[in-house]
C-alpha cells in the first residue's frame, strides 16, 4: 500500500519523506541519495558559503535536489539565492526568519517555497509570505529549534491551514525516526516528515565517523538544550528564541550553564580552537554533536535508501492495520 499525500503528489516523489538541509551536514551526495530513492532531497545551505554549494550541487549531480537555508544569515549574503536558483533547485527552504523578500523571488522563478515554523506565529508569517510547504518543527528536533513540541504544534497547524489555506501542504519535523513516527505525523494531519538526525546517520551523510556512531550510542535523554555550541562556534543568532539540541557530552556538560564565562576572552578563543579542532577530527565528545532525540530510535548506520525503505515500510504495515484498534 504506497503512501500518497499531497506531498508525493507536489512533488513528484514516491515517499513523503524530505531530507532535512542541515548546514554542512546534508550535502550533494546525501540529498541525491534521499531522492534517488523516491523522497526529497535537500542540501544544507546553512548560514551560506558560495563554494561548499557549488561543490555540493555538482556532488548531486542530476538528481531532483532542492536546498535549505537559515534565512536570518541568507539576509546577509543574498546573492547565494540566485546561485542557488541558476542550479535550478526542485525546492526551497526557509528557516529561522522572515521568508518574505525570498519566498517572492524563489516562486517567480518557479521553485516552490517550504517554510519551516516553530509557532503558531511563523505559521501564520509564512502563510502572508505565501509559502507552498510548511513545515512544523518540534523542538525535539536536532539543531535549533523552538519551545513547541511536535504533537501539539503539528495538530494545531493542520487545524490552521484546513481553516484559512486548505490548498498549502504540511509537513511534520522534531523527533521523526522511524515509521511509526511518518504514520503518526499523517495522523495528525501532516502530509510527510522532514527527517535530520536519522540521515546522519547514513552512510552518504557529511557527518564524520565519530559523529555518527555516537548518535547510534546515544538515546534521546543524552541530548540537551544549550547556547554553548553557538557561543564556541561564534555563531550570533540576532534572536534567544531558537536554542540548539545536541549530544550531552563532555564539552556540553563542562560549560552548560556557564556561558558567561564560556563567552569571556580569552576563554572563548581557546575553547574556539579547541571545539572546531576537535570538530573537524570528528571527535564527539570535545565539539557539538547537533542531533535530536529521535537518535534513541537509530541503532545502525545504513544506507539512505535502505533508511527510507525501512521507515515507509513500517508506517505501511501500521496503516494498514489501523482496523484492529476499532472494536466491532
């Protein structure tokens, strides 16, 4: 029994599954691998860098791809919109900020918008911006998220749009690692998931080895909310409304709740250098590890297509067997 929602019909895609763009992380390889295999691939354009794009989009080859942005930083360095529109993405993703000025260009050129929400407000924001997709975000969601959670906020959204946009789709994000994850979101009115940490841990994921046989160790209670990753990675978010969840580890736990002091030179440029060395040898426990805890749903590192097979198998098999709840 395939799945079809109003978002396999949009896009064209066999699986209402989309790959997450989280920043550095989902690059060409893996967003092509997420498409390839019927969902919808999305590249990380994070907070936007000119040659990583280029190399990615080239990394993806001729496979579907869209792309995903942190738009309160695209703001800053709006000309990666019209590189990335020349690629002729399938889709756009707006996050963290106003999509208007991009929403309006991205569908004259005709590349549908998806705007990511973690209130009630972005969601109504996104609606007067026009956008095509919206996607509720939960904040057991990897990386920076809101204080919503997925259940209620994707429920309360669905109700929103069958009032006021009935024609715009809706995508349930926070906590999605497996089917019964996809067929619980399409129970309450979502029409696809958008799916991070589980990605990560694939094998076509930019993520280093270290990071992803963690996120396989972990369970959801070692991941926690915290400003430190921003303030070692020097990353000035203009707003205190989003916070990071990552994995609890030994950098976490050394300056969570301390960040004042993380924050005062020259502390941070010691604790900088040490948390991007150690990021770039993969080791997870001296840097930020960005996961959610849908990462104590993940217990192997597979293929992205073996990931997306497993997940729409398993929310077919529930679907289908939904009868057995009504008693006769």
């Amino acid at each position: 029994m395939p799945l079809s929602t109003r978002l396999t019909e949009r896009f064209s895609i066999r699986h209402p599954i989309v790959l997450a763009p989280m920043g550095v992380m989902a690059g060409g390889r893996l967003a092509a691998a997420v498409s390839n295999a019927g969902g919808l691939g999305l590249i990380g354009g994070g907070y936007g860098d000119e040659a990583w794009l280029d190399k990615e989009f080239a990394a993806a080859g001729k496979a579907r791809v869209g792309c995903g942005f942190i738009t309160w930083s695209l703001a800053t360095r709006p000309h990666l919109l019209d590189l990335v529109l020349a690629r002729r993405p399938v889709a756009l993703m707006f996050s963290f900020g106003s999509p208007a000025p991009f929403a309006a260009r991205s569908q004259a050129a005709g590349v549908p918008v998806l705007c990511q929400v973690q209130s009630m407000t972005h969601a109504r924001r996104a609606l007067e911006a026009g956008a095509d997709v919206i996607v509720a975000q939960g904040n057991e969601a990897g990386g920076h998220s809101g204080s919503r959670s997925t259940f209620t906020l994707v429920s309360e959204i669905a109700d929103l749009l069958a009032k006021q946009a009935p024609e715009t789709v809706l995508v349930a994000a926070g906590g999605v690692g497996d089917g019964r994850s996809l067929a619980a979101a399409l129970m309450l009115g979502a029409d696809g998931v958008l799916i991070g940490t589980r990605f990560l841990a694939t094998l076509e994921s930019a993520a280093p080895q270290g990071f992803r046989e963690a996120i396989v160790a972990a369970d959801g209670d070692q991941t926690i909310k915290t400003k430190t990753v921003d303030i070692a990675r020097n990353y000035h978010w203009p707003t205190t409304e989003f916070v990071t969840r990552v994995l609890n580890n030994r950098f976490v736990a050394a300056w969570h709740g301390r960040e004042d002091q993380l924050a005062q030179e020259p502390t941070l440029s010691v604790q900088s250098r040490l948390y991007w060395d150690a990021f770039h040898a993969g080791d997870a426990e001296n840097t930020g590890v960005l996961m959610g805890e849908a990462a104590g749903l993940i217990h192997s590192v597979e293929s992205a297509a073996r990931v997306i097979n497993d997940i729409v198998g398993q929310a077919e098999r529930l679907l289908a067997d939904g009868p057995r709840w009504i008693a006769d």
